[in-house]
C-alpha cells in the first residue's frame, strides 16, 4: 500500500488499566477516501483503540500520524481540531433546536456578539445539499426520524472539517430504506475523499459498503485484509475462534411437532401492516419469520405478548385467548423487544434490579421480600448466560450492547416462560454474544419452550430455525421448514416476493 495514501496511520498503540493490557502493539492504517471496517468482540479493544483515536483516552505507547505528521491528542478537542469525528450510537443532538442550531452548536456563525441565525440556516442547507440530504434545516430535530437524525450528525461533523469520519454501528436502528440511503451517502463521502472507520456487528454490511477490514481480538490486531479477499466464515472464526464457529452452522435438531400447538394465530389483523396472518408454534420448536424492516414483523411479535390490541382475528395459547399483556404473562409469554434501551430496560437501574422485575411477585410475600433468594437468582442468570459485569449492582446503561441485551433475555428466563419471542435479539451485539444468545435459544427449545425469532440478520434465522415464515405485504407469503432453504440467498430471494425455489440456487438477491 502506498504511504501516500495513508490518511491515518497508528502504530504500536498500547493501552492499560491498572494491571489488564488492553491494547497490545496495536497497528491501523486508514486510507483516504476509504471505508474500513473494525470489528472484534467484547473486550477485543476496538473501542479503546477509536477512544484514543478521538481523544477520550490517552495512548501509552506508540505513534499516531494525521497525513504523515506526528499528533498526540490530550482530549477530544483536539482531536475534532485535528479533523476527526465519531459519531455514536446515541445521537449527541439536541432535540428541542433545529437542524441548523444543532450544526452549529458551540460554533455558530456571529456578528459580534449576537448569533446570525440566518447565515446558520444557509450554511446548513449548503452542507446538506453537497451530501444530497433533503431535509429543511430550519426544521426541529424531535421531528426527525432516526435516519435523518443520522445524517445531521454527518452535516455537524463535516461542518468542523472533519476527514476522518468513525461510525459507531450506523444503522443499528435503521429502517431498511434508511440503511440504503445511509450506504448512498457513505458512496459521496468517500468519492469526496473523507475517510470511514466503520464499526458494525452486521456482517452483510461489511462487504456491502467496506473496501477493507481489521478484526480485533484480545487486544490485538488478528486480521487486515481487502473484503472482496476475506469470507464471511473466516471473520467469524477469526473473531471467535474456531470453537465457537459451531454456534452459526445450522444442524437438524430432529424437531418433529406432535399433538396440540402451543401458540396458535388465526385470521390476525393489525392495520395497516398485518393482514389475515394465520401460524402455529409447537412446544420446543424455534420458528424463525423474516421479513423486510416494515413488514409488520414487530407488529405481530408485540400482538402475542398482548401489547397491541387487533382489529380481527386472534391469539390462544394451549386453545385459550390471550388478550391483554397481563394475561400474556400469566400463560408464560415473555417479549425481548426490539428496542431494548426503551422498552426492555430500566437503564439507570443495576443488572441486580432490571433482572428482578418480572418476577419481584415470585421473592415476595406481603411486605417482605426474599432478598436471598432473589439474589441467588440473578446470580444464576448472570452465570447461565455469561454476563460480564463487575457486580449485580452496576448500572445496565455501563454495559455493553451485547450484556444489556443478555440482562433482558435472563429477566423473562428466570420466570420460566413457555413462549419466547425474541425481535431482534442481536441488534447491535457482537459476534461472540450473538453465538452465546444462539446456545441459550437451542437450550430453551430443547428443555420444551417454543421460541419466535424475528430478524435482519438472516444468517442468525438460518442457524437456529426449524421453521421459518416468510413475511410479504403483511400476510405470511412462505411457511417452509429449515431444511428446505438451500442458501442464504434463496430466503433473501423470498423476502423479496418470490417463491423459494422459483430463482435458480445461488441467484444475486
């Protein structure tokens, strides 16, 4: 590769905290007007690494270079002045201001010292405009959607000058029409010659939008190689290891439904999404539906845990209606929401409290609670399900994606349910949790619970499903057995309105 084109080349970088190295002789070079990928696990050090890279912690050793100069950076400020930006999962916006005052914010064009407002709202539009972003900068950002909010952010980094742009997981909770004008936009840039560092769990992603990738683990650097050189499977072991490859291969797990279903859908209808949905879920059986983002797919996961009332149609569990969330979890059904953060966490609660929720009733007794035994509990979650936190008491909000989303699925597991539905279970999770949640699904179906899995990731479908509905316009297109689906390629094919097995065996989806 030729120096020249390096835009930023770190080397030798070495952390610590207290005795545990977390950053050992790690090297990066980002191209410009490249998109390169960094993934690794928990504790791989990709956040360490992009921590220093912007400022928020200082390097122990090694060298940084910004265009072939030495730069060392002793807070985030200087590292914004050195043109880099890092925009996170949660947005930095200020709802309540308008896209231009949120541009500009701590940097607003003045004259003397009154704030030109008009000249903010120019500028904005100039910025969004050169991004081919249409969205009217006078407007409040709380009348945003997410993706927009997303692309505000880019204006405000480019706004600074910003060359090297770092996403942290960008369209975690995009829609799919967001996603695809997210990738539009990251096609400019890089014809512009800003350079990406793009950070993602999603490996469809990687190969979609990245020229390169480097994968992290245990604090060093295992792999740097050009996507189009690199396959799916040899990140994944690359990432994990070659003994944890297993938990993303499908196998037969002898799944053969006999008698009465546990879970039964008849005539479903929630406008405007869903239409006449009719399915049943054995006892033990992981039932996968995959659907485009908008299908309705959240709708009908919501409707069987109780939470949106239907328009016709119903929901019975063992023959017997289930109408309201209350009589969800009585009858032993338990949601892992889509939206974890808001819906499925108390977040400035600890690991210890969030788990209590759903089953205080079972530790209580008139005023008194069984402090013990709710204790023995969490703990018993926190060590089925490997959850890394220093202690019961943490707050949920300190942990990461992976570990708060294991936190929600071990509330809803100590009170023994006897239908999972899980929607999105590994959005914004790393490789190694998404594994471990893949074990935990197999185990529960195999102990008698019936599990329904929603997700983009379709990968994640075909390794854990017996059965998969394909959902199209709101009414289940495809009902088909795991065994059946050849290939990755042929589901996405479904997803898209056609039938499986109508597009010949590897077609492009």
């Amino acid at each position: 590769m030729p120096q020249d084109r390096a835009v930023l080349e770190m080397r030798d970088i070495e952390k610590s905290f207290a005795h545990n190295r977390v950053l050992n002789k790690v090297d990066f070079t980002l191209n410009r007007g490249e998109v390169h990928a960094l993934m690794g696990g928990n504790g791989a050090g990709k956040s360490t690494l992009m921590k220093i890279l912007s400022g928020v912690y200082e390097k122990d050793g090694g060298t940084i270079r910004i265009e072939g100069a030495s730069v060392a950076f002793a807070d985030a400020t200087d590292a914004r002045r050195a043109g880099i930006a890092m925009i996170f999962q949660e947005f930095s916006l200020v709802p309540t201001l308008s896209v231009a005052q949120n541009i500009f914010l701590n940097g607003e064009p003045k004259k003397g010292i009154f704030i030109r407002d008009g000249e903010a709202v120019r500028r904005a539009r100039r910025i969004l405009d050169e991004l081919g972003v249409d969205i009217d900068p006078r407007v409040s950002v709380s009348e945003l959607s997410v993706g927009q909010c997303q692309m505000v952010e880019i204006a405000k980094a480019l706004s600074r000058q910003a060359r090297i742009l770092v996403m942290d997981e960008p369209t975690a909770s995009l829609s799919e029409a967001e996603t695809e004008a997210l990738f539009a936009l990251v096609g400019r840039l890089k014809a512009s010659g800003i350079s990406i560092i793009y950070i993602s769990h999603r490996m469809a992603e990687i190969f979609s939008v990245c020229d390169r990738v480097t994968v992290m683990r245990d604090g060093g650097v295992r792999l740097t190689a050009p996507c189009s050189e690199v396959s799916m499977a040899e990140l994944v072991e690359t990432m994990l290891g070659s003994d944890e490859v297993e938990g993303f291969k499908w196998h037969d797990r002898g799944y053969r439904r006999s008698g009465a279903p546990l879970l039964t859908l008849r005539g479903v209808s929630l406008p405007p999404r869903i239409s006449d949905v009719s399915f049943e879920v054995g006892a033990g059986e992981i039932v996968g539906i995959a659907g485009l983002m908008g299908s309705g797919r959240t709708e009908i996961a919501e409707a069987i845990f109780g939470r949106r009332p239907l328009a016709a149609g119903e929901i019975l569990i063992d023959g017997k209606p289930v109408t309201s969330q209350a009589q969800a979890i009585a009858a032993g059904i338990a949601l892992v929401p889509e939206d974890r953060r808001r819906l499925g966490l108390v977040l400035e609660h600890s690991v210890g409290q969030n788990m209590l929720l759903p089953s205080l009733g079972l530790f209580t007794a008139g005023a008194f609670v069984n402090d013990r035994g709710a204790a023995r509990m969490i703990r018993r979650m926190i060590e089925a399900l490997n959850i890394k936190t220093e202690s019961a008491e943490k707050p949920a909000r300190l942990l990461s994606g992976g570990n708060q989303q294991k936190i929600v699925l071990g509330k809803w597991l100590a009170r023994r349910p006897r239908l999972l539905v899980l929607d999105e279970p590994t959005i914004g999770v790393d490789i190694g949790a998404k594994s471990e949640i893949a074990r935990v699904v197999r185990e529960m179906a195999d102990e008698g619970v019936a599990v329904v899995i929603i997700s983009s990731e379709l990968e994640e479908l075909l390794a854990v499903s017996d059965r998969l509905l394909v959902l199209h316009n709101g009414r289940i297109f495809q009902d088909v057995q795991r065994q059946d689906i050849g290939s990755e390629e042929e589901l996405h094919h479904a997803i898209q309105g056609h039938r499986l097995g109508a597009a010949p065996a590897g077609a492009a989806a």
